[in-house]
C-alpha cells in the first residue's frame, strides 16, 4: 500500500516535471520566435546602389565629375579644362572599377585640334562635345572608343571641314549631330569607305554654313532615318540628292536659301514621314512635287515665298495630315486645292494676302481639326465655303472681314471653335450658318456690331461659350437668345450696353459666368436676370449703376460670386444667400442700415474698400452674416474702430482697416472676436494705443501697425496676445519700447517676428524684447534698420536668444560692444549695412560672431580692418558682404574661403593689387567663367593698376617687395606668377635622369609638352616633344653625354598648345642643372624603387599633397597637386 503510493507520487512528481520541461522549452521558443519577429520588424530594406556608382572622393578626376551613376554605366562632365588635364582625368575614369561610361560631355574646353590619346580609353556610349573652339580632328582620334561609341554631339565648334577621316571608324554610332559649325559642302565621297554608315540612324547638321552639298553626298547612308540639314545656307538641290536614303523619314531643309524643291529632289525618299522645308526662298510648287512622297504626314512650307496653290500641288499626297503654309505670299486658292487631300488634320494659311475664303475652298474636309485663316486680308466669306465639316478648329481673325454671305457654312456640326475675332464686322446673315451648323466656341468679339441680333444665334443648338466683348453694342433686346442648353459661359464685357430687356437670359438653361462689366448700364431692373439658377459668377462692375432693384438678383439661387465694384451705388440691394465672395469695393457706399443682410450662411469674403463709409457703422450693420470670414473696409475714411459692427461676426478671421483715419485705439478696440488671424491697420494716423487693446483678440496671429503716428506704446497694451507670431510696428515714430522693468510685448507668448525699421529708436534697453527664465520666448526675426542706433551694446543680447535674423542696417552705429553679437548664438544673418563702422579687429572689442551664423552683410560701412582669418574660420558662413568700405588687402585666409564656395562680395573697396591678391587671381584664372563679383573688383593701388578690374590685371605686375612678403604667411608659389607648367620631382635612377610636371593651368590651351636643355646663351642642347598625357620625361645616359653641363645648362618645360605653337614661358619653368656628371648623380640619385604611373588633378592650384608610394621611398612633396598612384609600373612616353 505506501508502496503504491510512493510510486503513484514519484510518477505524478515525473510527470509534473516532464510538463515543466515541455513549458519552458515552449517558452524558450517563444521568446526565440518573438526576437526573431522583432528583429525583421525593426529591419528596415536598402535598396541596392547603382551597378556602377560615382567615387567618393572625386577630386581625382577633375576638371571633371561623376554626375551620377546607374546600372549601365557613369554620367561624366567635364567643364573646362585642356588637352593635358583632360587626358590625365579620362585616365582615371578609365582605371576606376566602374568604368563603363554611359555618357561623356566634355564641354567649355581650351583646344582647337582635337588629336591624340584622349579618348582612347574611354567605354562612353555617348560622346556630348559642346562649346569647344574645335578646328579640326584627327584620324584616328576615335580609336579605343569606337566599340561602344553609339551618340556622338559637337555643338558650337569651329569645324571648318566634315571630320571624314576621323569619322570613318565609328562603325557602332547610331546619331550623329555637328550643331554650330563652319563647314561649308558635304562632298560626295564624304562617306566612302566609311565604317560611318554601317548603323547610323540620325544625321544632324545643323546651324552651319553648308552651301554645297555633292551629287549623290548621301548614297551610302542607307539605314539613316533622320537627316537634319536646318539652319544652313544651302540654295540649291542637285538631281536625286537623296538617293539611296530609302529607309528615311524625317527631312528638315529648314532655314536654308533653297529656290525649288520638286520631285527629282525628293523622289528617292518613298518612306518619307515629315518633312520641313520652312524659311527657304521656295516661290512655288511644281506640278507633283511630293507624288512620290505617297506616306508623307506632314508638310512644313511656312516662311517662304509661295504665292499660289492649285488641287496638283497635292497630287498623291493621300495620307497628309498636317500642312503648314503660313508666312507666305499666297494670293488665291482655287477650288478644291485641297480636295486630293481628304484626310488633313490640320491646314495652317495664316499670314499670307488672301482677299477672301472662295466657293468650296473647305469643301468635304471630314477629317480636318483645325483650319487657320487669321492675319490675312480676308474681306468676304462666300457661299459654301465651308461644307462638310465635323470637330473643326475654324481661326478668320485679325483679318478685315465685313462680309459673310448666306450659306457659307453648310453642315458644319459641332466647330469647336469659330474665331471671327478682331474684324469689321457689323453684321452677320440669319442664314450664314444653315439649320446643321453651328459652334460649341463663338468668338466675335473686337469687331462693330451694335446690338446682339446681328448676331446669328437660332441654330447654335450646341454653343457653350459665346465671347461679343469688345464691341459697341448697345442693348440686349428681347429674345435675343434662343433656347440654350449647353451656353455656359457669356463675355459681354466692354461695350457700351445700357439696356437689358427682361428675362433676355431665361432661355440658357445651363448659363454659369456672365460678364458685363465695362459697359453703360445703370439700372438693373426686377426682371432683368429672372430666375437663372444655374449662374455662379456675375460681373458687372465699371458701370454707371446707381440702383439694382429689389429682388433682381434675388432668384439668382446659385450666385457665388458677384463683382460689382467701381460703379456708383449708394445702398446695398437685396443678394442671393448663396453668395459666397461680394465685391462691393470703389461704389459711393455711405451707411449699411440695420437688416441689410439676409441671414447669410455661405458669404466668406466681403470687399467694402474704396467707399465713404467713414464712422457710420452700427451695432447691426453686419448682422445675419453667419460665417463670414474676411472683411475688407480699407480706404473708407474711419477715425473709430467700429468694433460694435464687427462683434456681430463671430467667425470672422481677417480684418483690413488699413488706409483709413484711426487716431486711437480704446481698450478692448475689437470687442471679443474668437478666432480672429489678422488684423491690418496699415497707413491710418495712429497716435494712441491704450492698455488692453487688443484684449478679446486670443487667436490673433499677425497685427500690422506700419505707417501710422505712434510714438509709445504702453505696457499691457497687448495684453491678451499669447497666440500672435508677427508684429509690423515700422513706419511710426518710437523711441522706446519699456519703461525699464517690463517689455511691452511681455504677453506675446508665441511673438516670432518684430518689425520696427523707420522708426526713431536710438538705444536698445535690456527690457525692450521680453526675457523671462521661466517663460520660452520665440523671437527669431527683429529688423531694426533706420533707425538711428548709434552704438551696439551688450543689451541687445536680453530677449534675443533665438534670434536667427537681425536687420540693423541704415543706422548710425560706430561701435559694436566686447561680446555683442557673438553672445547671439542662436543668429544665422545679421545685416549692419549702410552703418558708420570702421575698426572691426578692435583687441578691447573685438567682433565676434556666433558659429551658425551664414549671412553677414557690411556693406556701405568705412571698415578699414576686420579680422578676415576668424570670417574664414566659421564653418556655416555661405556669404560676406564687404562692398563698399576701406579693406584695402584681401587675406589668403578668406580667399581660400572663396576657393570651397563662399560668397565674398568686395568691389567697392580700394584694393592694393600686389602679390597678395595673387591666388583669388589664379583662382579666377582657373574657373570657366569667374562670376563678376570677383572679376569686377577695382584695384587702387599701385597707380599702374589703378582702374583696372582685377580680371583685367596682368598677373605678372600683382608683385611684392621683399620687405612686403616678410608679413605674408605661408608665402609659397601662389604668390607668384601662374606659370602653365611647375616641376614636380628631377631625380636620377638607373642610368637616366627623370624629370616630373604637372600642368597649373586648365583654363589656357595646354596640349603637348617642350623638353629641353639650353645653355647659358639659350643654345638648346638637347629637345623632345613629349604627348599631352605625359607627366614625366626621361634623358638616357647616351643623351645625357651629348650635353655640356659647365655651360651654365638649365632644363626647361614648356607648353604646346593643340596647334603646337610652344606658349609664353615663366622662368621658373626652367631649373639649373649641376655643372657636371657626377655632381647630377649625386644630388639626384635615388635608390632603386618601383614606382608608379601618375595621375594628376591640378585642381585650382590649390596646395593638395602627392604621396609617391615605391618599395625603397615615401616622400611627400608638399603644395602639390592631388596624385592617384595607380599601376605598378613606371611607364615612359617620349615623343
């Protein structure tokens, strides 16, 4: 029995565990799971990067960049630069890892020839060659890159003959273009033996002096489907001068001198699909010009010198779509020209010397969009000159039409737009349009009609919008329209209408917009409009309406706007309660009475300005205007506040009572108006502002005070404005804003922006601006220009925390405090111009600046020293403002500052012009295009300089006495001459002395390089040419024993440019070599090393470091250009 019982408990203790141990393995994988479910959910997926992406550091391939990457290939630019830096940056777009090239652009370049290796190496498949004053290009030029080479562009060069030869071996190029040259013919043998044609597909050359083009130039171009030849100044086409072009479909002759264009010349291209022959000298079209052109789409003839056409100038021509014929010199289209034309879309015969639209001159055009006519001399429309036509565009304006016969338009359904516009007009037949034609657009307006029934409107079943503006109608007599259910949209503005019969407009049943302003009307009668319930916009201001009868717009049940300003009413009359916006502005509006208003659920916006209202607002002038939000009564001449009529509108937001004659504001000025944004009392004559003004106001955000007469401002006064942001008090005359233990805006809680400029202020007191260590203010704008301030002290710094913009500038500050600004710490632009400060490098009170500052403005000052290292040293400074003082140095500090793309602004002051100035001069040299800023700065001195830009200055006279460049820090070869070329390293290894350039300047025409050796009497001893992407040179032992050493030997570098003429040289170009052998091996020997293939970015000159990594060596050479030591070879090129 306890037998029994120990085990039925040992076996309940093991099963008990075994449910234990099954739990916490659950648990384990729970929490396992969990972690795993918080893991993926906090993952957050990277998109992958580009196939081939740019270079972190891309300072190695100027002067050219990586504009982006993508997954079949780089983006490259390169602006400016020459031969020799050029070839030296492809170099290194070609040893990077991605070195697919989608696109190459090389533009803004120095070279005439274009020859060499520069492209050699180079995968871009699409070549961008633009502004570049290339004469000529080599063969072979194009090797290397020929395999991918698919897009080739040269804009803007001086080419003056085809690069045939250059050309020959793109066999892979599907566009060529050669915008902007000076070639003059293309030959006939221009693509014989030629790779050229093997895949091209697009041919442009464009823009050009081409005159000639050789019989049978384009045989050979069989698969071009593009050939673009505009802008040149060709005259005449030779017999089948397309021939062999069979697959082309797009011809542009525009813009040429070309006297006749017929089927021998044309004829070849059977797959023709556009063509473009405008601006030419073309007088006529022969008989079948375009026969065989049977797919021709469209046809571009405008600006030339046609003056007939006839039904064979089309002949086959079934597919046309779009013919342009404008700006030509045709007198007559006969009957059916365009009848072998069935399908045209569009017919374009504007500006031509067409008298009149003749018997069936449109006849059967079932397909044609749009017909333009306008700007001729078109007198009369005959009968039936328009049959037939559906959808149709139809344009007669500006022409001097008078006459429209009967029936000139037969079955035209549904002309979108009729343009009858700027004409004679004075009448136009009941039976001009039959009883199927009408227009959904009707356009007479700038034409005579005097009243509306000589305008035909019986059968414009389908008119939507009908514009007689401009004319000198009348009156709108009785039933003038017909029933009209789709007219929407009525423009009668600018007549002289000063009746309107009743109910004219109850039979346009869908009538939405009605203008009638600029007319003569003076009374609106109570049936004038009767019931339109559809009409949402009603214009009828500048008119001479003295009264509107009762209940004449009330039936109007949709109005939602109603424009009735500048006219000469005198009460508000009875309005729709529909009305959403009512100008009522510049009428003679002198009271508003009790119950003028309906109760109005729907009027947001009500313009009163511009009346004589003055102080006749009542307690319920504005009572039943239930949402009304904005209301304008500026320019009424009101002295009081009319806050018991603006109480009534407890949702109104936005008051403007600016311009008028307010002298005071009483407590509480408004009353309690809840939700209140703005409040606008701009320009009255304020001169008393009691304490609690604005009280009610809890919700106001801006308050505009500008322009008025006050002179203090009490405490409390704007009490109550814990919500305002923006505050203009300028225009007044304040001196003080405290009364030294309080500010006046302590209650303005949220206050952003203060503006207080042309007021009278002369000393900021620490209470001005509120401060308080329990209460987060929010200033961040404060403009206290013109003013008269005459010193910044340290109490401008109470209350300003946060501001991010001060405006002092039009002051008469001469001194700035110790720690002034610089405790300001939250500025970013602080603007002091126009001031009378001089010394800013004070030692007692030196000026500081916060470091987020960006914008410092001191122009128009007479600063004669500022601390220019400590400008350049504030990392978020983008612009400084120096314009127009005394600085008379510009500090190698600052204008590094310039150099990483910060705006200095300098002219105006009178700068010394010596060595000093030097490397802002070679870093203009260095940019494309110096912005005028810098270029335009006036040197003073010395005299020899003086009134000569800095652009201006030669290089060579910007010196220094040797007592001068004892001051100067750091006085290195920026300080001097920019020569084209410096000397990198001489060294003398293995038997052969080595000598290493780089190139300083990218902004000159720098192509191969001239080695030599001369003698003291300039005798050259030894030369070589040496390729433009070559940056060391080698003189073997063998050369070396031919030359003289004790004659006084120099070695000298010089430039080639692409033309080869060998360029200026400085003479430190040129270094002494030692008077003999063994004295050359000794200061140049090195120990064997393996050294490297070198890679140069000279960029601006700036000082960048070369590392030279070998096994024997680590030198640094400082003030060098940046070096990428790629291949671990040395690799010698001479020439």
């Amino acid at each position: 029995m306890k037998l029994s019982l120990l085990r039925k408990c040992s076996l309940e203790n093991f099963k008990r565990l075994k449910i234990n141990k099954k739990l916490e393995m659950t648990s384990i994988g729970a929490v396992g799971l969990l972690i795993l479910f918080i893991h993926h959910a906090s993952s957050i997926y990277i998109p992958p990067g580009p196939k081939y992406a740019c270079p972190i550091k891309q300072n190695v391939l100027y002067p050219c960049k990586c504009d982006k990457g993508s997954d079949i290939g780089l983006y490259i630019s390169c602006d400016g630069g020459n031969l020799a830096s050029l070839a030296v940056a492809l170099q290194n777009v070609a040893a990077l890892n991605a070195s697919m090239v989608e696109e190459l652009i090389i533009k803004n370049s120095h070279f005439t020839i274009l020859y060499g290796t520069l492209l050699h190496q180079s995968t871009a498949r699409v070549l961008k060659i633009y502004n570049v004053p290339i004469k000529s290009i080599n063969e072979f030029t194009f090797l290397g890159i020929d395999s991918t080479l698919e897009e080739l562009r040269i804009v803007n060069s001086s080419l003056t003959t085809f690069p045939k030869s250059a050309l020959k071996v793109l066999g892979n190029l599907k566009i060529l273009e050669i915008d902007q040259h000076f070639i003059d013919g293309v030959a006939t043998s221009e693509f014989d033996d030629s790779q050229l044609p093997t895949k091209l597909e697009k041919f442009y050359l464009t823009n050009g002096f081409v005159k000639e083009l050789g019989a049978n130039a384009f045989q050979h171009l069989k698969k071009v489907k593009v050939i673009d030849l505009h802008g040149n100044k060709i005259e005449v086409l030779k017999k089948n001068q397309f021939r062999g072009m069979r697959d082309a479909e797009v011809l542009d002759l525009s813009f040429n001198e070309i006297l006749k264009l017929d089927s021998s010349h044309i004829a070849d291209l059977t797959k023709l699909v556009y063509c473009n022959a405008s601006h030419n000298k073309l007088s006529e079209l022969s008989r079948g010009a375009f026969a065989r052109n049977t797919v021709l789409r469209e046809l571009n003839l405008s600006f030339n010198n046609l003056k007939r056409l006839d039904a064979n100038s089309w002949r086959g021509m079934r597919m046309l779509r779009r013919l342009f014929l404008s700006d030509n010199q045709i007198t007559d289209v006969g009957r059916g020209t365009f009848g072998s034309v069935s399908r045209i879309g569009k017919i374009d015969l504007a500006r031509n010397q067409l008298k009149k639209v003749d018997y069936q001159m449109f006849a059967q055009l079932q397909y044609v969009e749009l017909i333009d006519l306008s700007e001729n001399n078109i007198t009369e429309i005959q009968k039936q000159s328009f049959t037939e036509l559906y959808l149709t565009h139809i344009n007669i304006s500006y022409n001097s039409l008078s006459s429209i016969e009967p029936k000139s338009f037969i079955n035209c359904n549904n002309i979108t737009h009729l343009d009858f516009s700027h004409n004679l007009l004075e009448n136009i037949p009941r039976l001009a349009f039959d009883e199927n034609s009408y227009a959904s657009h009707f356009d007479v307006s700038f034409n005579r009609f005097t009243n509306m029934s000589q305008i035909p409107l019986q059968n414009m079943t389908g008119l939507r919008v009908l514009n007689v503006s401009f004319n000198h109608i009348t009156d709108i007599p009785k039933n003038t329209f017909p029933k009209l259910y789709e007219l929407h949209t009525i423009d009668a503005s600018n007549n002289m209408i000063s009746e309107i019969s009743n109910a004219v407009f109850t039979p346009l049943f869908s009538l939405r917009s009605l203008n009638l302003s600029h007319n003569s009307i003076e009374k609106i009668k109570p049936s004038t409009f009767g019931a339109l319930s559809t009409l949402l916009e009603l214009d009828m201001s500048n008119n001479q309406l003295k009264e509107v009868s009762r209940g004449s717009l009330a039936k109007l049940s949709s109005l939602r706007w109603l424009t009735i300003e500048n006219n000469n009413l005198e009460n508000i009359f009875q309005l729709p309660i529909s009305l959403n916006f009512l100008n009522f502005r510049n009428n003679s509006l002198r009271e508003i009475p009790e119950k003028t208003w309906p109760v109005m659920n729907a009027l947001l916006s009500l313009d009163l300005g511009h009346n004589q209202i003055g102080n006749n607002l009542r307690g319920h002038s504005f009572l039943g205007l239930l949402t009304m939000q904005t209301i304008y009564l500026n320019n009424n001449g009101i002295s009081q506040i009319p806050y018991e009529a603006l109480g009534e509108m407890k949702t109104l937001q936005y008051i403007h009572l600016q311009s008028n004659n307010i002298t005071e504001l009483p407590r509480a000025a408004f009353g309690k108006l809840p939700v209140v944004f703005e409040v606008n009392l701009h320009n009255n004559q304020i001169n008393n502002i009691s304490k609690k003004a604005f009280d009610g106001l809890l919700q106001l955000l801006t308050l505009n005070l500008s322009r008025n007469s006050i002179e203090t401002i009490p405490n409390d006064a704007f009490f109550g404005l814990v919500s305002l942001r923006k505050m203009d008090l300028s225009g007044n005359f304040i001196e003080k804003l405290d009364n030294k233990t309080n500010s006046v805006f302590d209650d303005c809680l949220s206050l952003q922006e203060i503006n207080l400029s042309h007021n009278k202020i002369s000393y900021i007191s620490r209470k001005m601006f509120p401060s308080n260590p329990w209460i987060s203010y929010r200033l961040e704008r404060l403009d206290l220009s013109h003013n008269i301030i005459p010193v910044l002290t340290f109490d401008i710094t109470f209350g300003t925390k946060k501001i991010k913009s001060l405006k002092l500038s039009n002051n008469v500050i001469s001194s700035i405090r110790k720690f002034v600004t610089g405790n300001l710490t939250a500025l970013e632009i602080l603007d002091l111009s126009n001031n009378k400060l001089s010394n800013l490098d004070d030692i007692e009170a030196p000026f500081e600046l916060p470091e987020n500052i960006t914008i410092l403005n001191l122009e128009n000052n007479e600063i004669f020293k500022i601390n220019q290292d400590k400008l350049a040293k504030m990392k978020n400074l983008k612009e400084i403002n120096l314009e127009n003082n005394q600085i008379t140095h510009l500090n190698k500090s600052l204008i590094d500052a310039i150099k990483t793309g910060v705006s200095v602004k300098f002219i105006g002051n009178p700068l010394k012009c010596d060595c000093e100035i030097q490397p802002l001069k070679h870093f203009l040299l260095g940019q494309e295009a110096s912005p005028d800023q810098y270029s335009n700065i006036m040197c003073n001195e010395p005299k020899y300089l003086s009134g000569l830009t800095l652009h201006e200055a030669d290089d060579r006279r910007l010196t220094c006495s040797n007592e001068e460049k004892s001051f100067i820090k750091n006085l290195n070869h920026e300080y001097e001459k920019l020569p084209d070329i410096r000397f990198r390293d001489i060294f003398y290894t293995k038997g052969s002395l080595f000598i290493q350039w780089f190139v300083s300047s990218i902004s000159k025409d720098i192509a191969d390089f001239y080695l030599h050796f001369r003698d003291g009497r300039n005798k050259v001893l030894l030369e070589k040419t040496l390729a433009y992407d070559t940056r060391i040179g080698n003189i073997t032992s063998t050369e070396m024993e031919r030359i003289e050493f004790e004659k006084n030997v120099d070695v000298c570098i010089l430039a080639k440019n692409s033309d080869g003429v060998i360029l200026h040289f400085d003479e430190s170009q040129c270094a002494r070599m030692p008077s003999n052998f063994n004295a050359i091996m000794k200061k140049y020997n090195k120990r064997p090393s393996t050294f490297f293939k070198i890679y140069e970015v000279d960029r601006n000159n700036l000082g960048h470091n070369l590392i030279s990594i070998g096994s024997g060596t680590n030198k640094i050479f400082g003030n060098s250009p940046f070096i990428v030591l790629l291949s671990i070879s040395l690799i010698l090129r001479a020439t």
